[in-house]
C-alpha cells in the first residue's frame, strides 16, 4: 500500500518504516533528550541488538548441533572409505627370513621407487606402453627417534647382482650376478618387491615398506599443493624431457613438474647422476610445501594431497590403509626439513661397461652401515647406545684393524653351517663392505662358530674382515695349512643362522666428499 502522496508530487518518505503510527506520534510529543543521553540510549539499543542476534546464533546452533555431527560422522566415513578404495597394495615375498638383514628396531626404512612406466600414456613421454623400470630409487631411513632422516639415492644405471626372486602373483625369477640395478623391477615380470630384495642384498639395510610411483603421481602431487618452487643456476633446454626453462626461480606443477625431474641431458654431465640432484631438489622443497601453513591450514589443499597420494601410490599390504599411512606420514612429519639429508650412494664408472657404474667401496659400505646403524648424517642426534649382544659368541669384537686396501683382498667363503644358500649373500655383503675380490668357495665340514682364517702377513686383512662382519676377536686364526697363494678363507658356522655373532661397528663419520644436501636448503639450483 502506498502513502498520500503531497502536493509536490514527489513520494513522501517513511522516518521510520516499521514502526507503528501511535508511537511514533507520542515519541514526537516527548521532549527531546540531552544529546548526550540520546548517544548513550543509541549504544544501549545497538548492544541489546547484538546481544538478540547472539542468541539468535546459539539457538540454531543448538538446534542442529546433532545434524551437523551425524552429518560429518558419516561424510568422514565416506572420506574414508573414498581414500582407502583409492590405495593400490601389493603383498611382497621376500622368501627366507634368515636371509634378510637384521631389522634395525624403531627405526623406519621405505624404499621410494619412481617407475618410468608409460603403460597408457600415449606417445608424449617416449617409449610408448613401456611396463616401466625402477627409473628413481632412494631409501628413506627414518632414525629411531624421529629427530633426523637420510634419503639415499641410487643410481638406475648401477651395475650390481639381482637375486632370485618372486612376484606377488607366485611367479618365480631368476637372479643375475651381474645386471643394471633398474631391471629389478618390469624386466621378466619383476615386481616391487624383487626391487626390495635388490636394495637389501646390495646394502645389509632392511626394508620395512615400500612406496611406488609413476608420472601420474608427480604431476598430480605436484598439482594438489599448489606447485613445488625450483630453481635452475642456468638457462634449461632439454629436448629428452621437454624442459624449457630459463634461469632463476620457478613454481612447476602438472607437466612441467615431471619434466623437471625426468631432465638429464641439458644439466651436469648429462646422464642420470646429473638428474639425481634436481629429484633430491624437487623433493626437498614439496616436503617444505606439504610442511608449510600453507598447506597445512587449507583444507582444500590437504584433502587434493590426500587424494592425490592415494590414488598415485602403490604400496606394500603392511601400510595398505589410510590409516597406516596416516601413522607412517606422521612418523615422517616429526622430522624437521633441516635434519632430512639427501644423499647419493658412492660410485664409480664402470670399468666392464661404458655408461654404467659400480659402487664404490669402501665409501657405499660405510654410508650403508651407517644407515643400517641408524647414524645421522646431521649433527643432531647423539651416536645410538652400543648394542645388547647378548648371547654373542665368546670374545670381544675384533680390534679396529689397520688401514687395508678391501678392494685387494682375496676372501673364499666356505658354508659350514649346515644349512645351503648362506654363502652367496655373504660374499654379497663383503662386496658391499669393500672386499670386491670375495667369492663362493665349496662347503665345509660343520661348525658351531664362523672363523677367519689368514696366511703370513694377512694379519691386517683379517682383522678388517673380522671387523667388518662384527666377529669376536678369537674368530681370527693363523691357517692350518700355509699356502703363499691362497687368500684368506672365511667359514660360516652354525652361529650365523642365530645371528649370534655381535654386530659390527657403526661408522661415527661419513665417507669423505660425499654429496649431502638438507632438505630445508633453498639455495640449491640444477647446474
């Protein structure tokens, strides 16, 4: 209903729309107010309002407290369910648990195994329909007392023996003594968890899960934070990966992303040693990302992460939920990016084939044992207590020995334990441990205690044989028989099936001139 309108013919404006008539005229008699009560009326009005609207709030949301919470009961439900279809998981045979390396306690070891399959990727990356190979490897040794990480890297193109193994169909595959260390997985059918038994053969560092994944899995985390900053010291054009970038600093995601981590020939010496520091890069700084309130305050971004790493990863069945993974990513938040290192094991070229390397030792055996030892390669974390021996054998662990070229030394291993295969991964672990000349002798009569025996003016090599398998030192003994061209001979007695003899020394410092970067290093740039 309109008002009268005045004789002007403009709309008369209501003072008060709302507002009874009668009381605005008995208002308009009143007599008018001090103008500083009228204020002080005007605030008390204002604050009674707000105290209404307050009310107002608490009522609704009393009344729909419990919707609201069976509500996000049942959409966490269904989050959860969402993620847990999402994971891909693979039960692993790792065969004879004898074999395997001692466990190393509280503390954590995943290997992280980057596929370069292109299985319905088309023709863009290459190599189209390609099963894949173990393209990006690294180890990630999380210390017992979360204050400090190692991330080993090892090389694709590392020459090194691949045991037998199974897959997780039951299928069985022969090993190689001699084969590049990417073909423990895809080549024959080789699955994820050949490539385990690979890096615990060639390493003495056990296992305890792995994680693996594809191009997808970079380009789509890579995304769901939002993009991962990078830096070149130079001007990029790669024509293997694509990379076209200039120099300076920059936020990859999605393609570009991968291709920065795929880019070898226009950095370095352009093979795959030269790509290893722009992954340890590309690493560093998303585990800065997912780390940074950034993230951590957006939930937009955390549920992308959360559903990115499910659906890119493949795993083992002993972390196949989201609820295992959520402990395992919890374990790793505890870590401060400062005290993660990165790390690339020690190598050589090749000298039986061009383009391809071996380790080197003793330098590989040292940064292994430290990882095995759960050693820092930070300053953080105080040395681990010495071990319990427990039931070791008799005596105390050889003396340090002196100085001894490993690589020169003459090893037959001889099984005298009574049980068959205890002699090839042995000589594996010496070559590991630098006594590249280590080889399978036959069996020996049975023994209850594993020794070492050496010829005239081997005394020193035996003491670092000793030293390096953790052998007391009366396991150390001149040979019955002198033969100038024999070398030393080790056998195996029935105390290696009951891992009896004490452990071996844990190295107190890192190999010299190995490559190190720390996760929290923003100054590191592709070369």
């Amino acid at each position: 209903m309109h008002e009268e309108q005045p004789e002007t013919g403009r709309a008369r404006v209501d003072p008060a729309p709302g507002v009874p008539r009668q009381r605005r005229r008995r208002a308009a008699d009143a007599p008018a107010a001090p103008a500083g009560e009228g204020r002080r009326d005007s605030r008390r009005r204002a604050a009674a309002a707000k105290r209404n609207r307050r009310r107002r709030v608490l009522k609704w949301t009393a009344g729909t407290g419990a919707l609201v919470l069976v509500a996000g009961c049942g959409g966490a439900y269904y989050l959860y369910k969402h993620f847990n279809d999402n994971i891909t998981s693979v039960k692993v045979q790792l065969g004879d648990e004898a074999e395997r390396p001692k466990a190393a306690g509280d503390a954590l070891n995943i290997l992280v195994i980057g596929t370069d399959s292109r299985e319905g990727l088309g023709r863009q990356y290459g190599d189209e329909g390609s099963t894949g190979h173990a393209d990006t490897t690294l180890l990630f040794h999380i210390a017992k007392d979360r204050t400090n990480a190692t991330v080993v890297s090892l090389p694709r193109d590392l020459m090194v023996p691949i045991p037998d193994c199974q897959t997780a169909q039951g299928k069985r595959i022969p090993g190689s003594p001699r084969e590049q260390f990417n073909e423990s997985l895809g080549q024959e059918g080789r699955d994820a968890g050949c490539t385990w038994k690979t890096v615990e053969k060639n390493t003495g560092i056990r296992v305890d899960h792995f994680v693996q994944v594809n191009f997808e899995a970079v380009k789509t985390l890579s995304t769901a934070v939002g993009g991962v900053e990078v830096c070149a010291a130079k001007d990029i054009d790669d024509s293997g990966s694509h990379l076209k970038m200039s120099k300076g600093r920059h936020v990859v995601q999605g393609e570009e992303a991968l291709a920065f981590v795929r880019t070898r020939h226009a950095v370095g010496f352009g093979g795959d040693l030269s790509r290893i520091p722009l992954q340890q890069q590309f690493i560093s700084s998303m585990i800065r990302k997912i780390k940074s309130d950034d993230t951590l305050t957006s939930p937009t971004k955390l549920y992308k992460l959360a559903d990115a790493a499910t659906k890119a990863l493949t795993v083992d069945s002993g972390i196949g939920s989201v609820d295992k993974l959520k402990d395992l990513a919890l374990d790793i938040s505890k870590v401060d990016t400062k005290n993660i290192t990165f790390t690339t094991a020690p190598v050589l070229d090749d000298p039986k084939e061009k383009g391809r390397v071996i380790f080197k030792q003793p330098d590989a055996g040292q940064l292994f044992a430290m990882v095995a030892g759960d050693r820092s390669l930070t300053e953080t974390a105080a040395p681990p207590a010495p071990a319990d021996t427990g039931s070791a054998a008799p005596g105390t662990p050889a003396a340090t020995a002196p100085a001894v070229d490993t690589k020169d030394v003459q090893v037959t291993v001889r099984n005298g334990s009574g049980k068959r295969g205890q002699s090839g991964p042995t000589v594996e672990k010496l070559r590991t441990k630098g006594f590249a000349k280590a080889e399978v002798g036959s069996d020996a009569p049975v023994a209850a205690d594993t020794t070492v025996s050496y010829q005239p003016g081997q005394e020193a090599a035996a003491g670092a044989l000793a030293t390096a398998l953790g052998l007391p030192g009366d396991a150390v003994r001149p040979a019955a028989k002198a033969d100038p061209k024999a070398g030393l001979l080790l056998v195996l007695g029935k105390d290696v099936l009951t891992a009896s003899a004490a452990p071996s020394a844990v190295p107190t410092e890192a190999p010299e001139d190995l490559q190190k970067v720390q996760a929290d290093d923003t100054d590191a740039c592709a070369k």
